[in-house]
C-alpha cells in the first residue's frame, strides 16, 4: 500500500517512491532522486544526489529502500515535507503515526495532496500561528525597533507546506474575521489569497516562503502611522486619508533596511495600494508600472478588506465583493489577476451563503477545483426554512449524495439573519456526512 507521509515520520527500512531525473553538467551526466508526491520549497538546487549503482536500483525497484539516517537527512535539505512510502516494499509507520492522507480513501481532488477534511484542522493551527508571530513580530517593531525575520521566514515556511498540502482548507480560514490593532491577521489572509495566486499562475513552489514573507509584511508600515488615525473607528478626515496613504512607502523603506528583501518583495509592499487606471496610491502608478506581485496582492487585499466588516459599514457577502472586483476588471485591477483570482476562489467561494433548487440554505464548505458549480455545501436548513439538528454535508458533484439538488442563488447572510462564520465553525464540527442516502 501507497502512503503519503510526513517526512518527520520518515525512518530507516521504509520504502520511498521515486524516480530518477538526469542532469548534464560540464558533460558530466549526475543523477538526483525525484520523490513522489514531494514538493520542496528550499530555493537551492536538490541535493539528494545518488551515485555509484544506486541510480540503475531506483530506476529498476521504482524507488529507493531507505538504509541510513544520512540518506533522510539529505531528503530534508531538499526542503521536503512529504513523501509517498511503500508499505510492500519497505517497513510501515507505527502505530502513533497516520499518513497525511487515508490510502483507503478515494484520491484527493486534482492538485490536491490530502483531503479537505484532513488538512482544515491543521491549517487552522498554523494560521492562527503565524497570525501570533506576526502580531509579536509587529509589537517588537513598534516598540524595540526590531523584527525576527527568521521566526517569520519559519512559521512561512509552515504556511506555505499547509496550502501545497490542500489550498482550499487554508483559504476556507480567510472568511474568519478577527482584529487587532495591528491588522496581523488581516495580513494572513492575503498573504494566504497571494500564495494560492501565484501558484495557480505557475509559480514554482520554491518561490513561496520569500512572496509568503513580503506579504506578511506588506503592511508594516502602519506601525508609522498614528495610532489615533489607524484605529479610528469612523471614516479618515482629508489630512488623516493623506496619513494613512503613506503607509505603503513605510513598509517600503522598512523592508529595504532588512537583509534579503529582494526588490521584487519590497514592491509587493510599496505597491499594493495602486490601481491599474493609476488612480491608487502613494505613486499613481499605471499598467505595467506594477509589479505583478503587487497587483496580485492588490486584489487579495480589497477581497478581504470588502469581506470584513468596519464601524462605517458592515461587511460585504463574498458574492457581493467578487463581484465589485470583477466590475473593476481591466480598469482598477489587472483582468488576468481577477480571471484567475475568481477561478481560485470558485464561483462559489467556501462561507457563501446558498440556496438550493429544493429550497433549502446551505453553506458552501468545500470548494469543487474540477466542477466549480458543485461544491461541497453544508445544508442548514430544511426546504420550509427551520434549522436541521445538524448541517447535513452534501457534495453536490457526487449524485449519490447530491440526490438532485443544485444551487439557484447566492444569498446575502445580513438580510436573512445568518453568521456565517460561526455557520462554517458549526458545520465542522457537527456537521454530518452521508454518502449514499438522502435526507
């Protein structure tokens, strides 16, 4: 049996499922392991080189038979997180230990490594994590002028193993709302809506942990800004707007004093605030003037600044947000970020409130990346309105489960009186599954 597992739990007389991938240097042909289903986001070049008879076995046995510590010790400087074992081939885990995903399940979605399911609880740990660190990281700033930028780089690297592991759990977390003075999880979020961004527009993994790092950052300028203006509660006077404009420049001249902000990271911040019609801020830059990064982070931020709610208006429903941006398409926003933006989210983004063509209102908990007006939604009602007991999970792509239904309409959660945050919060831990039978 195939399982995918962490390599903390990678030991001597496993079985690992690999490949060998050839490379020609100086006419020289050296051979480096290919691990099944291992991402690595190390930005140096592999170093699980294999010599000697070694290659021929691999190639041979389709993998290799783990036989020293140095062996995994080289795998983890590759920056590996996971591999694919062979339990006929080689030695099993023990008990304490589970794979990432269940081998007896069906395979996860496409360009999924785990299931939605076995990942969300993860995920919500290490985003809470990183919200903690960025928080502390933001304080030290303010008060002792300085940032540990390997704590951050750290719980980065966390992050961006959870969202190569299955996007749409960490994702599903960004419709969880919760501020503080220093908008540290405000910044999570979009660093989460970037990463799944670049990835979807081809970017190698190995790119994540430094774009995860800047993005995380590319609001620290706000700690120059006034405390009185960055927590009014109301709207910004004239003089208090042209204040808090000024904070993109302060994140901009802070990252550059720290060692290893590339230029590219540094626009991320400089530039996230400026509109492709050049109507943004602090330069008015136009097109092609933006970094793409920074374009990318300007959609993510909007989306999530629309979805929360502010003292002077109430939060926009994900439908309602998507779709300021996509009017915005070509003319504000980069049009190929907000196409691929909508695409990654879904046409129905998790936390989108549904009703169905039997008159019932779910939740969307689960995103569909193959069949996007299918997705997984929690059903909290029954067709004449009354809560059910509890949500009944149905994947609307699956006939069996689906029984027919089929989502009609996007609903607004402030006019029919429903959270949907705690809505999402109910639905995973008492949701029920049911695979075969309709209720």
């Amino acid at each position: 049996m195939k399982k995918l597992i962490s390599i903390d739990h990678l030991a001597v007389g496993m079985f690992l499922e690999a490949n060998i991938v050839k490379v020609s240097r100086d006419g020289d042909e050296q051979h480096f392991l290919a691990v099944h289903d291992a991402v690595s986001t190390a930005p140096e070049e592999p170093k699980a080189r294999l010599a000697g008879h070694l290659p021929e076995k691999v190639t041979a046995d389709g993998g290799l038979l783990l036989t020293s510590e140095n062996q995994i010790g080289a795998l983890r400087s590759i920056g590996l997180s996971m591999v694919t074992i062979s339990t006929e081939k080689g030695t099993d885990l023990p008990n304490h230990a589970r794979p990432l995903t269940d081998p007896d399940r069906q395979p996860p979605p496409l360009g999924r490594r785990v299931h939605f399911d076995e990942e969300i609880d993860k995920a919500r740990q290490v985003r809470r994590h990183t919200a903690e660190v960025l928080k502390s990281a933001l304080e030290n700033m303010a008060t002792l002028h300085s940032i540990d930028v390997e704590k951050i780089q750290s719980t980065g690297q966390a992050l961006a193993e959870s969202i190569l592991r299955n996007m749409d759990a960490m994702v599903s977390l960004t419709r969880l709302k919760e501020h503080d003075p220093y908008s540290a999880l405000h910044s999570v979020n979009v660093c989460i809506l970037v990463a799944v961004l670049v990835l979807a527009d081809g970017a190698a993994p190995s790119t994540l942990p430094a774009i995860i790092t800047a993005t995380l950052l590319h609001d620290i300028g706000k700690i120059r800004v006034p405390q009185e203006i960055l927590n009014k509660p109301g709207r910004f006077e004239p003089h208090e707007l042209q204040a808090m404009h000024q904070h993109p420049l302060y994140s901009g001249e802070m990252l550059a004093e720290i060692d290893g902000f590339t230029p590219d990271m540094i626009a991320i911040a400089t530039q996230h605030h400026e509109r492709l019609d050049g109507s943004g801020y602090p330069h008015g830059l136009k097109g092609d003037q933006i970094h793409r990064l920074a374009r990318m982070t300007a959609v993510a931020d909007i989306y999530d600044a629309l979805t929360s709610p502010r003292a002077y208006r109430p939060a926009l429903s994900l439908h309602k947000a998507l779709l300021h941006i996509y009017q915005n398409r070509g003319v504000k926003f980069d049009e190929q970020i907000v196409d691929l933006f909508t695409k990654t989210l879904g046409i129905y983004p998790v936390g989108s409130l549904v009703e169905l063509n039997t008159r019932e209102r779910g939740l969307v908990y689960e995103p569909n990346s193959e069949e996007g007006r299918r997705p997984t939604v929690g059903i909290l009602t029954r067709p004449n309105q009354k809560l059910r007991r509890a949500p009944y999970i149905v994947n609307l792509a699956a006939r069996s489960e689906a029984g027919g239904r089929e989502i009609t309409r996007v609903l607004d959660p402030q006019s029919v009186g429903m959270d949907t945050e705690k809505l999402l919060q109910v639905i995973h831990t008492n949701g029920e599954r049911t695979e075969n039978r309709m209720r």
